[in-house]
C-alpha cells in the first residue's frame, strides 16, 4: 500500500494511529510501523521503501540579498538557509535574526531569535529548519537611523545638499 506523507510529516495508516514519518530514515520508520501492528494484529512484515522525495519549502526575508521562498530536499540550518537567500545586506542586523516557525493548528507561531555571530564563532549551535519555517533578518538600527534621514530630510529639502569649494 502506497501512503503519502502529509505536510505535518504524518502518515495514517489503518489499525494503528498516526505516525510521524517526516525526519526518520525507512529502518526507524519500519521498526515503530511493526510495533505498531503488532500492538493490534500481531507479528507483521513490513518494509518502507521511499519512492520519491519532495522538496520543503523554507523562506527567508528581510535584510538578504535575493529574499524569496527556496525548495530543499533536507531541511537547512539558519546559516545555510540565509547563504541560500544570498547572504546579508550591509544593512542586516546578525544578532536578532527570527525564524517564525508553525505550531500545531490554533496556537501562536513560535519565533526563535538567533545571534548569527554566535552561530559562526562556534560558541552557539545552528538551528536547523522546519518545513515551511520563516526567517526574518531586520535592518540595523543605524540603517533604520539612515533610512529616516533619506525619507525625511534629504528628500524633503528643496535643495540639494552637497559640498562647495573655493
């Protein structure tokens, strides 16, 4: 029997509940599927042979260079995924990178504030991604002060400001 696996990573199978199956080689998902059925009809055989992979989708935003929605057949770590997207803009700021991730249906989205700087100095372990995981890089704030000045001076004077010499 052919069995699709769920964008959760669950597959339900008849006589036994739900089994998550995203993130398990086949060996463990075969061991837990025979305990399984062995709970409700006894010793069974059972083999998990994957026929296809789909990819998971991940996206990265804010201070990257090319922010967008990006396909992996494994789930990347914050680092890879940020590379993915480019790398940083001079502008990002690395110490309060968000990775929104999904909770399970009607609770709030958790987010997990990371310190790139820690991650790349080896003193704090990248975070791999979940499917369908968001990761958010804000503007610095001298970039948000930057920003302000280009709004809201340089683009309100009615002159242009610049330097004369003698």
């Amino acid at each position: 029997e052919s069995v699709l696996v769920r964008p959760d990573g669950r597959i339900s199978l008849q006589l036994i509940e739900e089994v998550m199956a995203a993130g398990r080689t086949p060996a463990e998902l075969t061991a837990e599927l025979r305990h399984g059925y062995a709970r409700s009809v006894g010793a069974s055989d059972i083999t998990v042979i994957v026929r296809s992979f789909n990819s998971q989708k991940f996206y990265v935003g804010g201070e990257v260079v090319t922010p967008g929605v990006f396909d992996s057949v494994t789930p990347p770590s914050v680092l890879q995924a940020i590379t993915r997207a480019g790398g940083l803009k001079e502008t990002a700021r690395v110490t309060s990178i968000l990775v929104i991730r999904r909770t399970p249906a009607g609770q709030r989205p958790l987010a997990i504030s990371v310190d790139l700087t820690k991650i790349m100095n080896g003193t704090h372990p990248d975070i791999p991604l979940q499917p369908f995981d968001v990761v958010m890089v804000p503007r610095s704030g001298i970039a948000n002060v930057n920003l302000w000045v280009d709004q809201y001076i340089r683009r309100n004077l009615p002159v242009t400001p610049g330097f004369a010499v003698p």
